[in-house]
C-alpha cells in the first residue's frame, strides 16, 4: 500500500461526514462578513458614549482585530482535539444570540453603569468576533481530505474569507447604516447567525440548540424596545432627538449624541437660548451694520439657529450650509420647521470640500459651528483649513466659529493658535473663568467663540453686544490672548491630534 495521506471525512459526503466546498464557502463567507458589521455597527453604538474619534475607532478595531486573532488560532486548536462538526453550530449560535442582545446591554450599561461601559463594549464584540472567526478554522478542518490539497483548500477559503470582511465592510458602511437603525441590524444579523446555526444542524443532525437561542434573539429584540437609546432618529453620523422647551412655546432643542447642539424657536427665529450662539449673533451684529445683507458660508448646520436669524434680521441675506449629515437636514424639514426660504440654502456635504468649491472672496462671514463636546472634524481645524477659509473672505470679511472644550482646554488653546497663524486679528469670547487662565490652568470649559479677520473689528460695540445680551461673558486678545494660547501647537493637515488634545464633554458640567 501507498501511504497517501486522508482524512477519515470523505469529500463525497457533505451530510453527517463532513461539508461540501459550497457549504463550506457560505459558511466562511458568512462568519467573516458578520465580524465585520458588528465591528462597524460597535462604533455606532459606541459613539454617542465615546464620541466618533480616532481613539475611539483604534479602539474597536483593536479589539475586533484581538477577536480574530484569538478565535483563529483557538479554533484551530480545538479543532485538531474535537470534532469540528459539533463546533461550528454552537459558534454560530452562541455569537448570534450576544450580537442580538448587544444594543440593549451596551445601552443599558452605558446608562446605569458607565464605569464598565468599555469592558462590557470589548465583550460584545470579543464574544462574536472569536467565536465567528473560529469558524474558518473549524470548516478548513472538515475539508482537508488528503495533504495534496492542502494549500489550495486553506488559500480558497481565505480568500472566500477576505471576501466576506469586504462584503460586511461594505454592505454595512453604504448601505445598512444609512438605511437602518443600528439595533435592527443587529437583531438581523443575530437572527441569521442563529438561522445559520440551525442550518449546520440540520446538516450535520449534530447540536440542538437553536431553538434556545432564537428566544435569545427574541428578547433582545424586546429588551432593545425599553433599554434606553435617546434616539428619535438615527442617521449616518448621530444618534439624534428633538425635545420640545418644557417652559412651552414652540421652542425644540437638537440634541445630537447626547449633547444638546441647536435651539429653535419655530415661531421666533430671533429667540436664541444658548450663550455661545448669542455670542456669534453679537460679533455678527456689532462687525457689520444694522440689517445689511450678508454673504455667508457655514460650517456645520446643526438646527440652523444662526442661517434662520440672519434671514429674519437681515432681509437679502444668502446663507449657504455645508451640513455633512443629511439625516440631520431632514430633521430640519420634518421637525424643526425649515421650509424653503429666501436666504437658507443646505448642502449635504462635507464642509472642507465645500469650502473648496466657493470662490475667492466671495464671502463676508464664515461660521464655523461642526465641533462637538464629543468629538471634532479634524480636518476643519488645520492650517490648511483656515487658510481656504481666509481665502473665500473678502477684505472685511470675519470668520467666527464656537469651539467646545473641557479640562485644560488644550484643543481649544491649539485652535486659537492655529488661527493667530492664519489671520491678522484675533479675540476670543468666553466665560471670565476660562478665557483668564494660563494655558497650565485647569478650567470647567465649555463653549468659547473665537473671532479672526484681517481687518480690526471694534471689539468695544462687540462687549457692548454681549452685555445686552446678558451673556455674562467676556472677551480677551493681543497680549491676553498669546498668554491664555501659551505654547499651543499648530494643528496641520500633516499632524493634528485633535482627539488627543479634546478633553470630552461630561454630564456633570453641562453645555
């Protein structure tokens, strides 16, 4: 006899012996495009507690790379010591059921038990990731029928593999997040890994434990109808609501990721409740004449409190919006009262790409108000950035934009110096608190508003403004300003580590 090598699992027969290469191809497929959404759909359900941010994000895939790692070489392992047909249904099912209920326990936990909000985070996505990964090792296993074939079989099924993470990558980043809310993918996704488990059952008339687990998914679909989201809406970027003023009137607030962003009175565009947008209407009111029209450019959108006063006090005013989020102009239209007006024109784009497509000194102001107290468009904070910005002002044109910022404020401090490179003139508005302070000074933080022009701006009728508007706050420059800035860095298309530098939004100190 030849001592030609082969398994005791016979190619021929797919049923109890072992999986044909079809089966063993979906399978594959499947499992690793499904480590892939929970991966993605885990920095949606993540960011309204984290922030959408570059540590955030490193985060994740560091813990969905650790889950691939270890159920990779765990899966191999187990699969040379047992069976691997009782493996892989019992992976599919078990990783279904915790994805199911991941929306409503990651929820819950990050409302009544924030400290072991990452922990129970990196479980959701360990749990799955290692068990859906181990399932390619588990099937390579039952398809090596003799040693010739080795490396065609484990090539095939990685590649199918590889396959299957961009197909996930994909599918979920242009397709399931902008058209489902993030818990309905994943109860989706959980009932199909569960559906996949009873299949390989079936298949393999091996574990039975299917019908347990489709409970499992059930109740996490019921358990994601009473944990706490906040949603109203969930869009390509936010988790977001509208709240009506509890003091009546028909004032609602904005509230994007938690954070309260925008108030709108729909009956009064002039009725402006937040400190920071009274601030920018009285640079705007002081810097340029009573009612005359303005050409205007802002970044970010929001509720569009500042585009709808500029049309309701200054007649013939041209607003134009760069708004990334589309589910969030669509709010505008359905809930907060934007109709089609003289003077209000939303794109949904993204705000340095639509600064590049405005003309050079086209603009008289610029609003910059797409920083968070989560997280902050980096791109819109370089060098770079504020140059293009100087570049579509005119000669007496004013860039004024709301910056947020905690702690030591170091962002904050970056971005005013990355603005004191950019711009002739610069003052800085904010809480005496804050705006006082040395750059090593701690500081409650909060919202400031920084002004830049090329041209001087009387900073008096600008203090005046304020103070009319019992806003409480104050403004610093010149010799103030460089102090307060310190030794900040310039941020750079190049390096601007704005997530570093951000010190995040709390509860306890209110926006």
């Amino acid at each position: 006899m030849t001592g030609s090598s082969s398994s005791p699992v016979a190619e021929s027969t797919p049923g109890r012996a072992g999986l044909g290469p079809r089966a063993a191809a979906i399978l594959v497929f499947g499992s690793s495009a499904a480590v892939l959404v929970v991966e993605i759909v885990a920095l949606r359900l993540l960011a309204p507690y984290l922030g959408l941010t570059l540590e955030t994000s490193t985060m994740v895939i560091g813990i969905a790379l650790t889950a691939i790692a270890f159920g990779s070489w765990l899966g191999g392992h187990i699969a040379d010591q047992v069976d691997p047909r009782r493996l892989i249904g019992p992976s599919l099912g078990v990783s279904g059921a915790v994805v199911a209920l991941t929306p409503s326990v990651l929820r819950s936990t990050a409302e009544w038990a924030p400290a072991v909000l990452l922990v129970i985070a990196s479980l959701t996505i360990l749990v799955p990731g290692a068990l859906l990964s181990a399932v390619t090792p588990f099937v390579t296993k039952l398809r090596l029928t003799n040693l010739a074939e080795t490396g065609s079989v484990v090539g095939r099924l990685s590649g199918v593999g590889t396959v299957g993470a961009i197909v996930g990558t994909v599918l979920t980043g242009f397709v399931l997040v902008s058209r489902l809310p993030v818990s309905g993918i994943l109860l989706g996704l959980g009932a199909l890994l569960v559906a996949g488990s009873a299949w390989v059952e079936w298949r393999t008339r091996g574990w039975s434990g299917a019908p347990a687990l489709t409970l499992m998914v059930v109740a996490g679909g019921l358990a994601v109808t009473v944990a706490p989201g906040g949603c109203d809406v969930e869009t390509k970027y936010h988790c977001a609501r509208v709240v009506s003023d509890p003091d009546g009137g028909n004032g609602r607030t904005l509230v994007l990721d938690g954070l309260r962003h925008s108030y709108v009175d729909i009956d009064d565009p002039t009725h402006l409740k937040f400190e920071y947008v009274r601030a920018i209407v009285s640079v705007v009111d002081a810097a340029f004449p009573q009612g005359e029209p303005l050409v205007a450019h802002h970044l970010g959108g929001g509720g569009l409190t500042l585009p709808r006063y500029l049309a309701a006090t200054r007649p013939g005013t041209h607003s134009l919006v760069s708004e990334i989020d589309g589910g969030v102009v669509g709010i505008n239209r359905e809930e907060l009262g934007l109709r089609s007006q003289a003077g209000v024109d939303v794109r949904v784009e993204d705000g340095r790409l639509g600064l590049r497509r405005l003309d050079t000194g086209s603009r008289d102001l610029v609003v910059g108000d797409a920083f968070g107290g989560v997280s902050v468009p980096w791109h819109l904070t370089t060098v770079e950035a504020m140059t293009d910005v100087r570049r579509v002002l005119n000669e007496e044109g004013l860039y004024v934009a709301n910056l947020i910022d905690h702690g030591g404020m170091d962002f904050a401090r970056a971005e005013v110096a990355t603005l004191g490179d950019t711009f002739e003139h610069l003052a800085l508005l904010g809480e005496p608190a804050d705006i006082g302070r040395g750059p090593t000074a701690d500081s409650v933080g909060g919202n400031l508003v920084v002004l830049a022009s090329d041209q001087p701006v009387d900073l008096r009728a600008i203090q005046r403004a304020l103070d009319a508007r019992q806003t409480g706050w104050k403004i610093t420059t010149g010799e103030n300003l460089r102090s307060w800035t310190g030794a900040a860095q310039l941020l750079t298309d190049d390096h601007a580590p704005v997530d570093q530098l951000l010190q995040p939004y709390s509860p306890q100190s209110g926006q």
